[in-house]
C-alpha cells in the first residue's frame, strides 16, 4: 500500500510550486504561508489529516485515494491552529489548487512590427527608366519594350523574378 504523501505527492508540489496570491490579503500564498519547504510539509500532514477523516467515515474503503477538492474541502473544515494556515478558506484552498494545475502561459512577447520592405528599385526609378524607354516615347515603342523585357526576365524563362515584378509593375503604372 503507498503512502498518503504518494497519493497526494504531485498535487501537493504543484501547490507548493505555486505563485497564487491569497484573495484577502494579496500575498502570493507559498511565501506568505512559511515558503516551499514549509508548505509542503504542512500540505502532507494536513492532507494526511483530512484523508484519514474522510476514510473513517467510510469504513469498508480504507485504500481510497480522494480527489484533491474533496480533500481541501475538508481541510477547510478542520480546526487548524497553524497561523496563517488557519485564515484560508474553502475558496482560497480550491482557488489555490486551480492555480497550480492551470497551464500557466506565459503572454507572448509583442512581435516587433513589421519591419518597412526594403525600398524597391521600382519605387526609386521611374517607370520609362525600368522599361528603357523615353517619358515621351510613344505607346507602341513602350509596348515594344516592355515585351522585350518581359520575355527576357520572365522566371518561367530563366529571368529574375524581382526583375519582372519590377517591369510588370512600371507596366501597370504606364498603362494605368
């Protein structure tokens, strides 16, 4: 038969391992209550307490293993003279323990913003200067060139694909 501490061992660390604040006071609890050594302890023998009240009033079921809100409710019940320890309640004993077995997530850091796109060739160059041509060129001879430049850097050709976005935009701009 294990011991009443393995029965009640991870909940017992997960309380003690716990920064919850007491509601009254405002205390983060662990500290407030003598600290991680302290608080384990007192949780063993107090838990060992409240199993042993609740198993006397079930005779036929010695072995049992409570859930750990039955027994801080029980323990809620009982007179305790520790200081401090007394002052808790039912609510801060099962506020407490749904503290300590929430996943605590952390908030995730604020992304930097976006950092601004590089300023593109397109934005700095003037369309006739990206499509070789004149600012008064006539349409066709634009046209003509764009197809050229086109032809020649489109990705599906081998060409750069900056390029081509590069020419198709200053097309666009032209044509517009």
């Amino acid at each position: 038969m294990s011991s009443i501490h393995e029965k009640y061992h991870t909940g017992i660390a997960k309380m003690a391992a716990t920064n919850h604040l007491h509601t009254e006071n405002g205390h983060e609890i662990v500290t407030w209550l003598g600290g991680h050594a302290s608080v384990v302890s007192t949780l063993q023998i107090y838990l060992t307490m409240a199993h042993n009240r609740l198993v006397s009033r079930q005779k036929d079921i010695p072995n049992t293993r409570f859930q750990y809100k039955t027994l801080l409710w029980e323990l809620a019940a009982m007179e305790i003279t520790k200081p401090k320890w007394c002052m808790l309640t039912a609510k801060d004993l099962l506020e407490w323990y749904a503290a300590a077995n929430t996943k605590t997530t952390r908030p995730k850091p604020t992304p930097d913003p976006p950092k601004s796109p590089p300023k593109s060739h397109a934005s700095t160059t003037s369309w006739w200067d990206i499509l070789g041509v004149d600012k008064h060129d006539p349409p066709a001879k634009v046209k003509k060139s764009y197809h050229k430049l086109a032809l020649k850097h489109h990705p599906d050709k081998g060409g750069n694909e900056e390029d081509f976005k590069k020419i198709a935009r200053a097309w666009e701009i032209f044509s517009a």
